[in-house]
C-alpha cells in the first residue's frame, strides 16, 4: 500500500473503507489505463454517492480478463453474498448490458474491454450531460464560438475520421464552443463548396488537421480562413509522408502549428489550444480597455 497515490476525495473514502480494494487497485495498474482516479469521483455521483456500490463498478469495469464470482467480490469489500447479489440486480436494472452480463453470476463475472467501454460511455455521457448544463446557464446571452473543423474527408485518399471525432470532442470539452463537422451538418439545398465556405467565413476558429494529403477543398477552405482574418489552429499528425501540395501548404504557415502523435493528444491540444487562444484575446481586450 506504500506505493498507492490517493488523489481524490472519493479515493481517500475507499481506502479507508475497504483497504483489499485498493490493494487489489494498486495490483491491477489501473493507472496505466484510459480511466483516470478522478472519474471514480464521477462514478461515485453517477450511482448515488455509495462508496460499496462504486468500489464494486469500478472492480467490475477493470478487470484484466479475470473472473469475479460474488464470493470474491464479497472477500474484496467485506459484504454479504446478498447484498452483493442486491447490488448487481439494481445494475441489470439500470442497464441492460449490465444485465447481459450478470446472466450467470454463479459462473464468474467474465469482463474486460467490453464492460469497461459501457462504464466509459456512460461516464463521458455523465461528463457531456453536466457540460450541457453549463453551456445552457452561461450562453444565455452570448452564442458559442464556432469552431470549423477542417480535413481530407475522402477515405480513399486518407481517413482522418478518428481523428475529426478527437477534435470535435475536444471542442466540446468547452462550455464556450461548437463544433461544425461536415458529415454533422442536416440536408442542404445549398452547393457544397458555398456552404463550406460560407461556415468559414461565419465561424470564430478555423481548426485544420494535416495528414498525408491535402485537397483543394481543404486549401479553399484554409485560404478563405486566412482572407477573412478567422483564427486558425493547425495540427499536423506525426510519422507522416506528405505530398508534395501538403508540404506547399504547410511552408504558407506563419504561424506555430501543433503535432500529434495520436487522437487522444490531439483531443487534449485541441482543447488547451483554444482556451489559450481565448484567454490571450481576453487579456488583449481587458489591457486595451484599461489603457
């Protein structure tokens, strides 16, 4: 237990309840994963702040191809067979993969990758659902900023799909943004080239991701960025052969742009990009306002 770091309150509350959970936590690497000791406190909320039930959720979502039986589980946590299994029937109830699942507890609870990608779900859910309610009370008055997100869209040429979905999340993450992706966007009767060109021309950011290959929709759509004097972040993906128009494009840039080695970097740059740009443009307008 010397090595354990308790970094959250909710976490500080488990170790003094049940030490074996967090030497079984400890044991497990769990750090090592996706999930960070501050969604805990998420899952805590999520499940009616009852520090059994989420010391049970949190073992059942990391196990590492294992099998905990109700026995097991009861060792852990230092609880009866029933209240264990009174646990589990409120779970299948609120889910019905839990339910799946614990079709047959008697035979061990097999979990791994998928029970811990419903947890994740239903956490980044939570996570969306409480920044919904911020965008609502702090854009009363005020629009959001438009971020367009730009990128080859062609998956013949180069599918940067996982990494759009990387920046729109980013994006999200801030009470003050909006994403507008192409393939989010309703039926339109308007010609493609004007209504890519007019959101453009509309929006705050104009955020590009750099790939292999760029075409001459994303140059249009970057050049009328520049023209219109709209702010633009630029991410290049590393470990990339670039085509000779790519690199042209990229040799316009006067202006720092970000590299990623992967779409979960790219996600956290994206938000840490634009709250820096935001926080600079406040400042300039507060210094200009003072003087």
């Amino acid at each position: 237990m010397e090595n354990l770091t308790v970094i959250t309150p909710v976490m500080k509350q488990l170790n003094e309840r049940f030490p074996k959970f967090f030497e079984w936590w400890d044991a497990s690497k769990i750090r090592s994963l996706r999930f960070r000791e501050g969604d805990i406190d998420l899952i805590h909320e999520m499940f009616g702040k009852d520090l059994l039930i989420t010391g049970i959720i949190t073992l059942l979502a990391f196990t590492h191809g294992d099998c905990y039986p109700i026995v097991t589980i009861k060792e852990i946590f230092d609880v009866p067979e029933e209240q264990v299994a009174k646990i589990i029937a409120d779970l299948c109830k609120r889910h019905l993969v839990y339910s799946e699942m614990f079709l047959h507890p008697e035979k061990g609870l097999p979990f791994y990758y998928a029970e811990r990608e419903v947890l994740y779900t239903l956490v980044k859910d939570y996570k969306l659902k409480s920044l919904a309610q911020i965008k609502r009370l702090s854009l009363q008055n005020e629009r959001p900023l438009l971020i367009f997100v730009s990128s080859v869209m062609d998956k013949d040429v180069e599918d940067l799909n996982d990494e759009r979905h990387a920046v729109r999340e980013g994006i999200e993450a801030l009470s003050f943004a909006t994403p507008w992706l192409f393939e989010d966007s309703p039926a339109s009767s308007e010609p493609l080239p004007d209504q890519f060109l007019r959101k453009v021309k509309q929006s705050d950011f104009f955020v590009l991701i750099v790939g292999k290959h760029v075409t001459d929709s994303v140059e249009r759509e970057f050049q009328t960025a520049k023209k219109c004097n709209v702010r633009s972040l630029v991410f290049l993906k590393e470990n990339t052969e670039r085509s000779e128009k790519t690199q042209s494009l990229l040799k316009s840039i006067d202006f720092k742009y970000q590299t990623f080695s992967d779409k979960e970097t790219l996600r956290m740059q994206v938000t840490a990009s634009l709250v820096d740009e935001v926080l600079r443009a406040t400042r300039r307008g507060l210094s200009q306002k003072e003087s």
